[in-house]
C-alpha cells in the first residue's frame, strides 16, 4: 500500500522541524530544506546538495514539495498577469500587479467564497472550501519560481515581487487556520522574507478571528467597509447582518493597538457604486464614522462584472467624494483600476467562467 506523502508546504518552520524530529533526524535539516524550498524553488530532494543519499531516499519515500500547477496565464495590456492555477481538485486564481513602486502578487484564500458580496464576483462562486497551507503559499512559490528563475518568455520585464495581497477569492479570515502558518512562511527569513509592513489580509470583517490574529501574527489589515451605515452594507454585504459596522470597528481599533505592520493606520475599502453609497451625504456618514479610527481610505472604482445591475459611480461623483473626506482632514486615495481587460480586477475573480449563484449560509 502507498503511503501519503507529506505535503511539505504545508509546515511552517515549527512544524517542518516536528517532522524532521518525528523521521529521527535533527531538526536543523527543516533549516536546509527550508532553503532550498523558499530561496531556490527547488522541489526535487535529489537535487538538494547538502542532505545525505540516505535522507533523500527517505524524503523521497516520506514527502513530497507540491504547488498548484499553472494551466492558464493572461496577460493585460497594463502589465498586470491573472494566472489560472489548478490545486488537486479546483482551480484558483493569482494575479500579479506591476507599479511604479512596488509589485504586488494577489493571492486567493478559499476556492469560492461564502459572503455572497452583492457587487462581487467571486460570491457569486458556490464555495467549496478553504484553500490549504500549500495551496496558499504555493500560489506565491509558483510566481516567485518564475520570477526567480526567469522561465517566462512572455513577461518582459522581470521587477521583484516586493508585496503580498491575501485579497483574491474567499474571505482569509474565515480560513484563519491555514492564513496564519502561510503567513509565518511568508514573513520567515528562511521562507520569502517578506517585511510584515508588505504582506495584507483584506477582510470583510470577522471580529474574532481579528482578535486571533492579533495574538499570532502582525501584518497589513485592510477593512471592506463599503459603507457609511448598517442599512447600506446590509444590503451589500450579507456578512454585516451578523458583524456589523461597530463590531468590525471596534475589533479593527483593538487590532491596530498592538501592530507595528499598520504605522497604526487601518487601511479602509470603499468600493464606489452609483446610487448605493456614493452620494454626498454618504461621504459626510462616512467622515463622521471614521473620526476616531486612525486610517487610511481606499476608493475603489467598481468593477464591472457580467449580468449585475450595478454601475460603477461616475468621475465626477468619486472625486466629490474624495474632496468631502479631504476636507475633514482624512488620508484617502482613489485605487487605479487594473486588469480589467483579463477579468482580474478586484472582485473579478471566480476561478472559472461558469457563474453560479448559491444561497448564503455563514
Ligand atoms: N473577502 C475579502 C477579500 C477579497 S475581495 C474582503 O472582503 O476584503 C478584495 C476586495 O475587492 C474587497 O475590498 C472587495 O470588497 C473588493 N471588491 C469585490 N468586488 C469588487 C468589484 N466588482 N469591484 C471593485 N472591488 C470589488
């Protein structure tokens, strides 16, 4: 009978040296292996030149190194790339997004999502289930390898990726369990050696899993709002019928309490739809909401996505919308749109072309 291998992405540093201890080995060796894995995308043991014949030959018997597989790449005349990557079972998405100053890789979280964000495309997915350590982490060795190694002959430009964005498919913190050892990957010198300032969860909001987060780990929180009051994000975002406005606050408040990744500014989402909370009287709402939470506010323009009745808001009414929150002294931004043309904009992303629509149940 075949045994299981063991998935070797899927243990942080604490528990690669478990492993190693638990196979009679040192646990110095989830040291080298760590390496060959994060800083030189190797996945083949017997390629790995500092462990003995007899180490590789149990390795080899024992675990396995496994990413998901790239089975499709678009490319956007921005620059922006959407990788189509198939896990074991389902497909996932990853998006890398050049800028001037820094190049960000969006990675997924779940296969689908559960909230069922009225605006979002990715609710419109039927969840199937979280995304594992691997499959998580995974998305970033597989990009990190070609960027790495340069294997790509249609990308021109090879720029450091230099930031992490958990803001693809699925709600990460309702995959706690699976973002916080990925993350302790992402951050540890012998994996990506990210700078926890470069790495951000995007969240609709989970009180408790924020309180969680906060005793295991420390990075970039950034808060879907989207609105200025319950009544407005019930309508939108199903998920505040059970953690509303105030809750998700107050979590994000405590959070920023002992962060040093956040410069102790929350970063705020305000995805701009016309006629549901982009009127002037919202932008004062949301001045007053915000006045003692220390934060950053992203305009995000919204992305068209097939057969939803919403609009995007015009221009001129984002730019109103910004001036009101600039004149009470407030840091906001407008975010560049990027991607559209190959569907990999915020809130594009399924995973598949096939839409299907499912009943919330959180
Ligand atoms: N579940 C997480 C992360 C995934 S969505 C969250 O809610 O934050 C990433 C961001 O894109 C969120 O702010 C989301 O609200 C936003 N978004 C979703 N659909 C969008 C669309 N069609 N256009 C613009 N932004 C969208």
């Amino acid at each position: 009978m075949q045994i299981k291998k063991i998935n070797l992405l899927n243990l942080n540093k604490k528990n690669l040296k478990k492993f190693f201890l638990s196979i009679g080995e040192t646990a110095f060796r989830a040291n080298q292996v760590m390496k060959w894995i994060y800083h030189d995308y190797c996945n083949d043991f017997n390629k790995m030149t500092n462990i003995s014949k007899k180490l590789k030959k149990k390795l080899n018997s024992l675990a396995e190194i496994y990413a998901p597989k790239i089975i499709n790449t678009l490319y956007s005349s921005d620059g922006t790339i959407k990788w189509i990557m198939q896990t074991k079972s389902q497909k996932t998405e990853t998006i890398y997004i050049p800028e001037k100053k820094r190049n960000t890789l969006c990675i997924s979280s779940q296969i689908g999502c559960i909230l069922k964000c009225t605006f979002c495309a990715s609710g419109q997915q039927k969840f199937q289930r979280n995304l594992t350590i691997s499959e998580i982490i995974g998305q970033i060795w597989r990009i990190k390898k070609i960027f790495h190694k340069k294997i790509e002959k249609n990308i021109k430009h090879y720029r450091k990726i230099t930031n992490i964005v958990i803001m693809g498919i699925g709600e990460p913190l309702l995959n706690i369990k699976n973002i916080i050892p990925a993350i302790n990957i992402m951050l540890d010198d012998l994996g990506f050696g990210i700078s926890k300032r470069k790495i951000t969860i995007s969240t609709s909001g989970i009180p408790s899993a924020i309180e969680k987060l906060s005793h295991k780990t420390d990075v970039v929180l950034a808060l879907s709002l989207h609105a200025p009051t319950d009544k407005i994000r019930n309508k939108i975002m199903p998920i505040n019928k059970k953690y509303n406005i105030n809750s998700c606050l107050s979590s994000i408040y405590n959070y920023l309490k002992t962060s040093k990744a956040n410069k102790g500014k929350i970063t705020i989402e305000y995805v701009m739809l016309q006629n549901i909370n982009d009127n002037i009287q919202h932008a004062h709402q949301l001045a007053k909401l915000l006045k003692k939470i220390p934060c950053k506010i992203n305009l995000i323009p919204w992305n068209q996505i097939p057969g939803s009745y919403y609009q995007c808001s015009s221009n001129i009414q984002i730019n109103n919308f910004f001036n009101i929150l600039k004149k009470y002294n407030l840091i906001v931004t407008i975010r560049k749109t990027r991607g559209n043309d190959i569907h990999a904009s915020c809130g594009q992303l399924t995973g598949k072309n096939k839409k299907i629509i499912h009943k919330l149940n959180i």
